[in-house]
C-alpha cells in the first residue's frame, strides 16, 4: 500500500495580546482551513491542522493525525516550522497578524483623556519561512485575501516566497470570503497554471481546490 500524503494545514486567525482584555485579531473564521483538512482526510492523506482560536461551532474534523491550537502568530510559527520537515506539503490558509503590539501590558491598559498611540512590530512571515525551508520535494501553497489587484498581489506573493501555488480570493464582498460559508479562488500555478473555481460552498471548493494541486 502506498505510504499516505502527509499534510500540514493552518486555519483560523491568530490573536496578538495588548493586555490581559485585549488583543488584535482579524475576520477569519477558519472555515476554509477547516474544510481543507476535511476534504484532505476524504482522500486519505494524513493531515496535521494547526488552528488559531476559532467558534466553537466550527469543529475539527475526525481522523486528522494531529490537531495543534495556537493563540498567536509566534505560537503557530513555532508550531509550524517544528512540523514541515517532515511533511510532503502544506497549505497555510491561515490569517495570521502581519504586526503585535510590541509591549505587552501586564495590566489592563486604564482609559484616559487623549488619545491613546499604539506601537507594532512585524510578526515572522510563516510563509516565506517555510518557502526558505522547503525541498524540492515538498509542495507549499498560500493564500492571497486581497482587496485590490487581485492577481498582481497573489503572482508577486507566489514567486516572492517560493510557492508552488497560491489560492487568491477577494475579500470585502457579500456573501462570501471572512466568515461566510462561501467563497471563490482562482488558483495560480508556479508553471503558469491559472484554474478558476467559482462561487460554491468552502466544503466542495476545499476538494476541487486539492484535486487541482494533487492531481
């Protein structure tokens, strides 16, 4: 029997503390990682799902090999790199903060009069850490969630961080992207590759976007 694929995923947000109240985040739900792990041990690969803090209402699938949840970007970073290695490929679908706050307050931050300046420093960029890492055994695909330039963005992000695919959608539109059900890709391929998987539910556009890939 052959040996299973064994992938990695990453899904959901990831939450960037100010204080012990509150934090950064951002729209994602994790349904659309959530739905590739799915679709991924439908077709019998081994899935590792790293996962940020999502609702409760969105569950992880059964039979995944591993289940890893994370808080914040450095957490999945870790979490991340410590797995690829060993892995045939990875989709990291995850909406992961670009910036943290970079103190973090011990107590809450108290209200005053004025206003009130926040300073940020850069996260790691897991995608480009693991495009450094990759072999050319290994298969890496990202994500682009753009509200502009759609495929300029995602071809520059394709070739700038060494990836074999990029799955672009745009954001911002009813119905569909962040915290909806539904959603739209265009896939773009680091042979020139373009497939265009139109507006459906996130579970059916999870197993046309893998047997794309992995065909």
């Amino acid at each position: 029997m052959a040996e299973k694929l064994k992938l990695l995923i990453t899904a959901g947000p990831t939450r960037e503390a100010l204080d012990p109240v509150r934090f950064i985040t951002n729209r994602s739900s994790g349904k659309m990682g959530y739905s590739l792990a799915a679709a991924a041990v439908e077709k019998g690969f081994s899935v590792i799902l790293v996962s940020g803090p999502v609702d409760s209402s969105v569950i992880p699938p059964e039979g995944l090999t591993e289940f890893v949840p994370v808080v914040s970007a450095a957490e999945m970073a870790e979490a991340v790199k410590s797995r690829f290695p060993a892995m045939d490929a990875a989709i990291l679908c995850a909406a992961v903060a670009d910036y943290r706050p970079k103190i973090m307050e011990t107590n809450k931050i108290k209200k005053k009069e004025g206003a009130f300046f926040l300073e940020l420093e850069r996260t790691e960029d897991i995608l480009f850490s693991l495009g450094q890492m990759k072999t050319s055994a290994q298969r890496l695909i990202g994500f682009a969630a753009e509200t502009e330039n759609l495929a300029e963005n995602a071809l520059g992000k394709l070739k700038r961080k060494n990836l074999d695919w990029i799955a672009a959608n745009q954001v911002g539109l009813p119905g569909q992207g962040f915290q909806s059900d539904r959603n739209e890709i265009t896939l773009y391929g680091v042979n020139g590759e373009t497939v265009q998987l139109p507006l459906t539910e996130k579970k059916l556009l999870a197993r046309q976007m893998l047997d794309v890939i992995f065909q």
